[in-house]
C-alpha cells in the first residue's frame, strides 16, 4: 500500500490517499480541541491510544454485523479505511445525562435515561454544529429518508453491543457521538472514530470519568485516563477473544 498525498486534516486526524482509489490512511494526531476548537492542547499518547481503540471497537462491532470503514491497522498511529463521502451529521447517542443535555434542557449530570437518546447535530464548524431534528435533515438534503433511517438503526444496534462491552470493563457508556458515511456504491456505513475523545466513560461504581472530558474541563490526569481505559478494554477483549 503506498501512501500518497495528504487530503484532509482535521482536529484530530489527518487523512492521506493512497495508491487504490477506493482505500485512505487516516493519521491520529495527539492534538485536542474543545469547543469547537476555542480550547487547544496536545494529550500525549492520545493518536495512539485512540487508533488502536477505535480499530479494536470497529473490529468488534463488524464481528456483530455492523458495517463500519475500518480495513487494517497499519502502524501505531495509522489506520487503512474504505473512503467514504461523510454525511454532515454527528449522531449522538445518550444513556445518561450529561454535557450538553445537561446544560440544554437543566438536568443533572448522571441521571440514567429509560431508553437511549438519538440526537443529530449538523456537522458544520462555522454554524457551531447546530442540533438539527429529522425534518431539518430531510429538508437541507443532508441524507435521504432511507439513510436516516439506516443511520438510526445501525446507530442504536451500535449503542447496544458497545454498552454491554464496556459495562464488561466496568465502565457506563454515558454517551457518544458517531460519523456515517457513504461508499462509491452508496451503502451507509460508520466512519471516523469511536474512542475517548467521542465518548464519556464513566467508571461503573465510582463514575470517575475515563474520556475527554478530563481535558475539556480540566480535571487533570488526562494521559492517565487514557491509558487506564484503553487497558481496560485491552484486558478484556483478550479474555472475550481467547
Ligand atoms: P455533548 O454532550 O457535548 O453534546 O457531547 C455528546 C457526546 O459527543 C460526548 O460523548 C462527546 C461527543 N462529542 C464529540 O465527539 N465531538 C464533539 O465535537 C462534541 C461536541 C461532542
């Protein structure tokens, strides 16, 4: 595989094409923004941890039957992925309160919700990345009824094996954010990443965040919590996998 020339960067990743049109190298970085990018820093470690997180989970998740843009671990900080054109959508999913919910609607932090949320955001730096609802989707064509309905259903199918997995590490899945895109065939398929930085992880009985959240509001021992969650899903996908 040959890496060609670099196509994209973004916060986290930079993206580089390679010698088969239909393939890309994604690149972690270990810059960290917050706030749209208003809080910068540098999580040592952090492109590290979050290619073999998100390759591990990607890998687990196509084992169950989710279609996901992971190929192949290429190195420490490199990753093969099928290209895809990204749907301008970040779909989050909630089980317990927390971070902008929180804040938006005046719930306290950690109130467990009786089935998950869905919650779309458009994703769009310049806008803040304004929440959108179905109707506003359809109607700024940035998926058809069909892919919405494909991106709600593989969304919540995903929620469901990574709650159980990592309530396996010991950990609560409070909440998630995840990227959809489309393949030269227009299959709808999960793209970007599933790691710390898209997720709150909370420690199950002691609820010490495990995530980003450490940096964004600096609670310190970020480098620690990175690795402390990476070993923990480490130990146990040898054990599953054994
Ligand atoms: P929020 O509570 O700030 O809306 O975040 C919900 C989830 O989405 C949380 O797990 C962090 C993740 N997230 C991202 O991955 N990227 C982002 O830009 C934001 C704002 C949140």
């Amino acid at each position: 595989m040959i890496k060609g020339r670099q196509i994209y960067e973004g916060k986290a990743k930079k993206v580089f094409e390679t010698d088969d049109p239909e393939l890309l190298i994604v690149s972690y970085k270990d810059d960290a923004t917050a706030f749209n990018g208003k809080k910068r820093g540098t999580i040592t470690g952090k492109g590290v941890i979050n290619n073999r997180m998100s390759n591990l989970l990607m890998e687990y998740l196509q084992d169950k039957g989710i279609p996901a843009h992971y190929v192949q671990e290429l190195n420490e900080r490199e990753t093969l992925v099928r290209k895809v054109s990204i749907i301008p959508l970040e779909v989050i999913i909630r089980n317990v309160s927390a971070g902008s919910f929180s804040m938006r609607y005046g719930v306290e932090e950690g109130i467990p919700f009786d089935t998950p949320i869905i919650e779309f955001s458009y994703k769009n730096d310049a806008l803040n990345d304004p929440l959108i609802n179905d109707h506003h989707i359809l109607a700024l064509k940035l998926a058809t009824a069909e892919e919405l309905n494909t991106i709600k259903d593989l969304a919540f199918r995903i929620n469901d094996e990574l709650c159980a997995l990592w309530k396996e590490c010991g950990v609560t899945l409070v909440d998630f954010k995840l990227e959809f895109g489309r393949c030269s065939d227009g299959t709808v398929i999960l793209a970007d990443e599933i790691s710390p930085d898209t997720c709150r992880l909370w420690d199950s009985s002691t609820a010490e965040k495990l995530d980003k959240d450490r940096f964004r509001r600096d609670l310190g021992g970020v480098e620690e919590a990175y690795r402390e969650i990476m070993a923990r899903l480490t130990k146990k996908l040898a054990e599953v996998n054994k």
